[in-house]
C-alpha cells in the first residue's frame, strides 16, 4: 500500500518502521525517567561519603540530582569549619586550664593576709587609704586575700600586691584579682593599670565572710537553704565588700570581681541575696547591667533586692566619708525585709533607727 503525506510517496512499511522507532525511543525516556527518579531517591538518603579520609553522614533532600559533586565540595568546607571551631575551642579550653593552674601556683606562693604583719603593704592600703581596720583584725579574714609580688611589664619592675582569689562553684580556685601597690605611699601603684584580674573569672567568686560557723547547728531546710536565715551579699569591688563587713555585717559576702559577674552567680533554691551596687549615676551602664543580673538570678529561683548608697559612689566611699554606722544602717534593714518573719524580731533588737533617707535603686 502506497500513502500520500504533503506531497510525499510513504510506504506503509515505511510507517510502521517510523512507529517502532518512536515507540522504542519513548520507551528508552521512560526507562531513563524511571532510572534518574531511583538515584534521586537513593541521593536524598542518608548516606556515608568518604572525603579525605573522614567518613561523615550526608543528608541531600534538598539538593538537585545532579548537584552531589557541589552537595561534596560543600560538606567538605563544612567538615573544614566544623574541625577549625573544634581545634579552637579545645585551644581556649586548655588555655583556660593553664589560666587557673596559673593562678592556683601564685595562691600557694602568696601569703596569707591574715598572718601577716600590720605594717605590711597590703594591710596598710586597705587600713590607711581605704577605711577598713576591723575586718582586718576583729573579724575572721579569708583566706583567699592574700599578698605578693607582682610583675609589670611595661614598667619592668615587681609591685608589692593585694591579691584576692576568686573560687568556683565546687571550690576551686579559678583566677582572681591584683591590686598593685606603692610600697612607699602604701596606696595604688602609679601604674597605667592598677587592678588587674588573672585566670578565669566567670562563675567564680572570693569569698570575704560566710555564714558557716552562724550555721553549725542549723539543719538544712527542704528547700535547698542551709539556714533560715542566710542572705548573701554581693558587690562588684573588693573594697566595697570589705567595706561591708568593716560595717559589722555578718553572713556570706562575695565579689564578684567585677559588675558583669553578678549575673553568674549559681544560686540555691530560694536563696535571699542583695546585690550592693555602686551609685554611678542614673545613665551608667552599670546600672543596666545590675537589673540584668538581679533579673537573671530571679530567674534562677533566688530572691534578689538591690541596693546602693544614696550619694554618688560605692560603699567604701560611703564607709570613708559618713563611717561605718552608716553603711550598717543601709544594709541591715535591706536584710531584715528578706528574713523569714520569725527571725525579724532577733535582727531587729540590733538595729538602730535608720534617720537617713535610702535611695531606691531604680531605672529611669
């Protein structure tokens, strides 16, 4: 049979040949169709790709079939980033240990404040220029001040110290802080840096008092507590916590080495704590970072007031200029609002009236 096409003499076998082509044709796309969906599947599973010798987990569901050479380039680049962040965090972990090794070796090398001399350097900063003479003698003084020589490399020279060191939750030394000396005037050092802390810091506290010998015969409370009592107090500067306990406060009082420590403080459950803050004016900083902290330790179960001196400055400017009585008659009421009702009375039999106006640390 002969067909016609547009002028064209076709064969009908001619047809059927042209028919099995496309026929076969189309079943060729169907197969490869078929083939490229069964390594799109196999590509979007999890699969283990070997890249320089490191065999890693691979998920490609979002990328294209033909993209795993890309998919490979990238998750090399990754394994790349990842290994770096690795290396630098265990660089700064073991510079972290080396750190506090650092600061544990100049504890034991250091004297302790308490046994030494009353014409010592350190001692005659604190009582000379600082106002604090009781704490040094009348009450128990920490262990963790402590006097040494420090090197200053810029000056190349040592400087006599008062160092106070900072220990962590589980009671280990960490880091700390330095204040250098003049060994002539027995005041800070005329250094361009005067203070400077050492080791780590974060989390980590000097203890100026505690409240363990007023907690002896207490038994823990089910909530965590280890008295009914127990308030602590935490101020930024190693002065301004002396200074509190020059007032005769008693209980656990801390520096925390620094204003942005505070927030980092690990509370117990239900732990009654005053921040003493210093008074560096309305639009400080500080201020800012004060609330952040006492909101963080709310947060983390404790009870937490603030409080400050009414005047511009800290509260060793406060124990210098108005004496201790003073600084005693801010703090003291402050307690007694976070005391259990039932041991109000026992404080108050201590107090005195407070005439003084008390400035509320607030933001405005």
């Amino acid at each position: 049979m002969i067909i016609t096409i547009k002028n064209k003499t076709i064969s009908m076998e001619n047809v059927i040949k042209r028919r099995l082509k496309l026929e076969q044709k189309k079943a060729k796309i169907i197969t490869e169709e078929a083939r490229l969906k069964i390594q799109a599947r196999k590509a979007r599973t999890r699969h283990l790709i070997e890249i320089g010798g490191l065999v890693v987990k691979a998920k490609l569901d979002d990328l294209p079939t033909n993209s795993l050479l890309g998919a490979f380039v990238s998750l090399k680049e990754n394994l790349s980033a990842n290994k770096k962040r690795q290396i630098q965090t265990q660089t700064e972990q073991e510079s972290e240990i080396v750190k506090m090794k650092r600061a544990e070796i100049l504890y034991e090398k250091s004297d302790a404040l308490k046994y030494v001399m009353s014409n010592n350097v350190a001692k005659r900063y604190l009582s000379e220029h600082r106002g604090i003479q009781e704490a040094l003698t009348k009450y128990q003084l920490s262990f963790d001040l402590r006097t040494n020589m420090m090197w200053d490399s810029n000056s190349k020279q040592y400087y006599p110290a008062l160092i106070a060191f900072a220990r962590n939750k589980d009671g280990n030394i960490t880091g700390g802080q330095a204040i250098y000396l003049n060994k002539k005037t027995n005041n800070k050092a005329e250094i361009e840096v005067h203070k400077r802390s050492f080791g780590k810091i974060k989390g980590s506290f000097v203890e100026i008092s505690n409240n363990h010998e007023e907690q002896q015969n207490i038994p823990s409370s089910k909530d965590g507590n280890n008295s009914t009592n127990n308030v602590t107090i935490i101020a930024a500067g190693l002065e301004t916590s002396l200074s509190i306990r020059e007032a005769g406060i008693k209980g656990k009082i801390l520096c925390s080495v620094g204003v942005s420590n505070i927030r980092n403080y690990e509370p117990l459950k239900g732990e009654r704590i005053i921040i003493a803050a210093d008074n560096d004016g309305k639009d400080a900083v500080s201020v800012h970072t004060v609330i952040k902290a006492q909101e963080e330790l709310i947060r983390t179960g404790a009870v937490v007031s603030i409080i400050q001196p009414a005047e511009k400055g800290d509260f060793n400017d406060m124990l210098k200029s108005q004496g201790a009585e003073s600084v005693r008659k801010l703090i003291e009421p402050e307690i007694a609002k976070l005391i259990p009702d039932s041991k109000v009375a026992e404080l108050q039999s201590s107090l005195r009236t407070n005439d003084n106006k008390k400035l509320q640390f607030q933001l405005y």
